[in-house]
C-alpha cells in the first residue's frame, strides 16, 4: 500500500503499488479492518501488502501508460530469460503481444496457461512470476506500463 484516502462518500481506500485502488470498511463479519478508521492504524499498514483481485484478474489500471517495448522476437531470438519463469518489478506492468504466429504464456500463481495467436495480447501484472514459450514459429514483443505521469511530464 502507498497510501490512504477517503472517496466523496468518506469511505477509505488504499492506493496500491499496482496502480489500482482498494476500499477497505470495516463491516463485522464480512470484513474485519478495525485500524482502518484509526490514523495510527493506517499508517502502520503503509507499505504492507495487501491483495488486488483487480491484479488477480489482470485489469490494467485505467491510467497506465507504456514507457518501453521490447525489440520484436522470433522462436530463435526470445531471450532465455523470457523462456524460463520471470516477474516484472514492483509497479510495472507487461503487456505480451503476439504480431504472428502462436505463443504460449504461464503465470501459475494466476492458474494461467494459455496459447495466444498472431493479434491476441495478454496483460501481466506487476512481479507476478511468469514464462513464455514459442509454439513454432512467432514473432513477439513485450511492452512495459506503469502509472503515473508520463514521460517528459511533471
């Protein structure tokens, strides 16, 4: 978590490394977050982890922005280290993108494994551990996101 606030109807949510926003209410039984209407107790959990099912369901946040692709790929020229099982970093999303022929990705913490064809992209979250293989012949390449201001923007 990087911080908290409240939405115009004073509820609190946590902006989350990811990008995405979370509500957090404390609602017995449903929902046990008794710190989070505490000052103290929020700033305690500042910098702890906390689930983002937006994450779960690979959901780009809505202001994210590519700021670096990859050179194009082929099934001699993908790097090792994108054959074998990888994480973005804190903050930094991937968006996989297939420009010809058939590529399969894994993200097992996800229970992702699947083919994606010439055309098809796939988002991958922030240091969620990943790996991709060539099915026959391909030609791939990754873009990196994250949120925040855009290159060359205060």
């Amino acid at each position: 978590m990087l911080s908290f606030h409240q939405d115009d109807e004073h509820a609190w949510f946590a902006r989350l490394e990811c990008g995405h926003r979370r509500h957090i209410r404390h609602r017995p039984p449903l929902s046990s977050y008794p710190w989070i209407d505490d000052e103290a107790g929020r700033a305690a959990k500042i910098g702890a982890s906390i689930e983002c099912e937006r994450c779960a369901r690979r959901e780009l946040p809505s202001d994210a922005h590519v700021y670096r692709t990859t050179d194009v790929f082929d099934e001699r020229t993908l790097p090792a280290g994108l054959r074998r099982d990888h994480r973005t970093r804190s903050g930094v999303w991937g968006r996989v993108e297939v420009l010809e022929g058939r590529l399969r990705l894994v993200m097992p913490v996800l229970g992702v494994d699947e083919a994606l064809g010439a055309g098809d992209h796939t988002i991958l979250p922030p240091e969620i551990e990943h790996h991709v293989e060539p099915l026959g012949a391909v030609r791939m390449r990754v873009a990196f996101l994250r949120v925040g201001a855009e290159p060359g923007r205060a």
